[in-house]
C-alpha cells in the first residue's frame, strides 16, 4: 500500500456479482485505459495485465468487502472505499442530466479520488485472526435471526391449531420447547399421552419448576378444547413440527459458531481488553474486538470510532434552524452490537445505569438513551484499544473525579441509598 503522496494514477472500479468494470486516469486527468472483465481467475488475470503500467495506482470503490475488495487488496494497488451516496453526488456532478452508466460510474470514481483522495482513509488488510472472528460474528448473528424468523413461523403454526401450548411456555428460543411440539404434535396426542407422559418430559429437559407446573398440566389437560379443525391440526402440525426440527438444526450450528468464535477470541492478543467490559460477556465481547480491536489505527480518534457506530448525531444548521438527527451512514452491525452491549452494561456497571437512568429522566427514549450510553462508553473503548488497557472502574472513577463529571456525583448518591 502506498502513501498517498506517492500515488500517480488513478482508477474508478465498478463492481457486479460476474463482472467488473475500471478506468484509470493520470494526474492531469486524462483517460488512459478501460477495461470490463469477468469475476473469474482469467478476468483478474486481464486485470492484473492492465494496471501493470500504472504504478502506483490508487482504486476507488462504493464497498469495503466482499470478493471484489477481498482481490483488489491483494495486488499491489491502494484501494479507497467511498460511501455509495458520496459516489452518487460526484456521478451527478460530472452528470447533471442524469446518465448512468458503468463506464460513468468508474469515471465519477477516478475524479473523485483524484481531486479529494488526499483526505480519505485507504482500506488496511486485516489481519487473520480478525477478519475471521468478524466473519464469524456477523454470520452467527445472521443465524440467530434465521431462527427468530423460524421461531415466529412455529408460534403461528401453533397459534392457528394449538394455541394452548403458547402459554405453556414463555421462551420459545429453548430446544426443549421444540422437543416439546415433537414429542406431542398434536393437541390429541398431548392428551392421550396423559400426565406421567408430561412430568416425564419436564423432568427430562429439567423444566419441571413447583410454581409453573402446575399450570401447565392444567394447559395441557385442556389442549383440546380450543384446537383447530382436522384439516387445520393435519396441515399446521406438519409446519410446526418442520419448523421445530429445522430450529434444532440451527442452534446445533449456532452452538458450533460459538465454540470457534470463543476459540478465536482467546488466541486474540486483544480478548482481555474487550473481556474486561462491563456487561458484554461471552456473546458480546467477541463481536466488539472483531468490529473495533485488531487494528488500533483504524480509527483516528474517538470521534472517528462514535461516528462509525452510529451513536455520534447528525448536526445541521441553516440561517436560525438548527437540528439533530440520528445518524443512519454508519456501520449497522457495529450500531446494534453497541446498543445491545449499552443495554447489558447498565446491568452491570453502577455509573452506566445512573447515566441511562438520567437521561431517561430527561425524556429521551430507551433507544436514544442507550445511544448516549454506548456515545460515551466507546470514547472509553477507543482509549482502552489505543493502550491495550484493561477495564478498571476504580481508574474510571479517579477520571470522573478529576473532571468533577455530573455522572459520578450521583452515582455516589445512588451508592449511599443502595448501601
């Protein structure tokens, strides 16, 4: 990767799933070559024959990822990622009657990368052990939404023939409660197995509580005096049983995505500092050092790191209106992992619920608190993964103490009436 001051040439390159479009242009922003070629080894093969000459040379995309990033940051070029809606403003700009085409789009590109790249970030390799963990993350979250989709479509198969069992248990993401719709399918078959049947199976998934189950023998015992008709319990015990093998297949690899993400956040040097959170535990941890550890230059400062998580607003002032709004350009995956670590921490952490519960007062509501939250927590993340520093409340609090912050004062109240 070069400095930018060594850069010479630049290209606009257009990505699509089969194929890629570049051109290149010189200082003086004059064209000197274009080339469409497919996403295949003979295509990158072309690719790597026509920017031979152009050297050193800089890439502009509308991505950060995927296969076509994925190849170019292994060449010896220096990519620069561009948000699509950055690109779609120079694009107009070289085209205000609006004309679209590839070949404008990596034109648009090269221009824009050419007259402002000085003050854009190129796109650093990650390292291994990172980029596999993030990968692994993203994809097990990927995963648990696929289950709350099945999850949904069992409750509605259920809702439609065997209502009664809603109620018989309060967590449908438990394997046991899919156990449950396969052993008795049926609002039938759960009567006829009769109550031995039943205490059996809550004893065998260890569900059997004395202040639950009472009631759900009861529920079970009723299971067919609000059951759909013959056609609706054939059709729909066949969805729901479906849904309920297919749900313990997901979490037999949810469980196996999680044992190597564990294993790869261990043998990160980082897993102590992301660890050390309060609140984020074994689920949450592992996704913070793959979104923010690994790199300690990739964010230039803690404003940087705000704004890449969506928790730093969007100002805008114009003549006497001046307004703030949620920032939406931002790392969605970043976004909910802090949000939901912003959650957990206040659990854990004195001053995260005293600062939650102040701006709740304030009549912010739960999400834009919890964003105030996670705006302040990363500031301390940021400085934690420069220093490759553990969490220290005893250290946070000596810093609250020594800018006289609002925070600590009445999280000594809220100490003292605890206490």
């Amino acid at each position: 990767m070069n400095q930018w001051s060594e850069i010479k040439y630049f290209a606009g390159f257009d990505w699509a799933r089969d194929h890629h479009d570049v051109v290149i242009i010189d200082q003086q922003n004059q064209v000197l070559g274009r080339l469409r070629f497919d996403h295949s080894s003979d295509g990158w093969k072309r690719f790597d024959q026509f920017i031979t000459p152009y050297a050193p040379l800089g890439v502009a995309i509308e991505t950060n990822c995927g296969p076509a990033v994925d190849q170019l940051i292994r060449r010896p070029v220096t990519v620069y990622p561009i948000n699509p809606k950055s690109a779609k403003r120079y694009r107009e700009r070289q085209m205000p009657g609006g004309s679209k085409t590839d070949e404008i789009d990596c034109l648009a590109l090269a221009q824009a990368l050419r007259m402002d790249g000085a003050a854009w970030k190129a796109l650093n390799p990650t390292d291994k052990l990172t980029q596999k963990l993030r990968l692994l993350c993203r994809d097990e979250a990927h995963l648990i939404n696929q289950r709350t989709q099945l999850v949904n479509q069992l409750q509605y198969a259920l809702n439609e023939y065997y209502p009664l069992l809603l109620n018989a248990f309060d967590d449908w993401t438990k394997p046991a409660t899919w156990d449950f719709v396969i052993e008795f399918p049926t609002p039938q078959l759960l009567v006829k197995a009769g109550k031995r049947r039943w205490e059996k199976f809550l004893h065998a998934h260890l569900l059997w509580r004395p202040e639950t189950s009472a009631k759900r023998m009861e529920l079970f015992a009723q299971a067919e005096q609000l059951c759909g008709s013959e056609a609706v319990t054939f059709a729909k015990s066949m969805q729901a049983v479906t849904a309920a093998k297919i749900l313990r297949t997901v979490q037999q690899q949810l469980d196996d995505y999680r044992l190597k993400i564990q294993e790869l956040f261990i043998q990160h040097p980082d897993h102590e500092v992301f660890g050390s959170l309060p609140g984020a535990g074994p689920t949450l941890a592992p996704r913070l050092l793959a979104e923010i550890g690994g790199d300690p230059k990739r964010f230039e400062n803690a404003e940087h790191l705000q704004g890449t998580a969506g928790t730093a607003p969007v100002s805008y002032q114009s003549g006497q209106i001046a307004r703030v709004y949620l920032r939406h350009h931002c790392d969605k995956f970043l976004r909910h992992v802090v949000h939901l670590w912003s959650d957990t921490s206040r659990h854990s952490c004195v001053w995260a619920q005293v600062y939650y519960q102040k701006k709740r007062e304030e009549g912010k509501s739960h999400a834009c608190a919890l964003r105030c939250l996670g705006q302040r927590w990363l500031k301390i993340v940021w400085k934690m993964a420069q220093t490759h520093s553990t969490y220290d409340s005893e250290l946070h609090a000596r810093n609250q103490k020594q800018h006289g912050s609002w925070v600590l004062s009445l999280t000594t109240q809220e100490a003292f009436f605890v206490s």
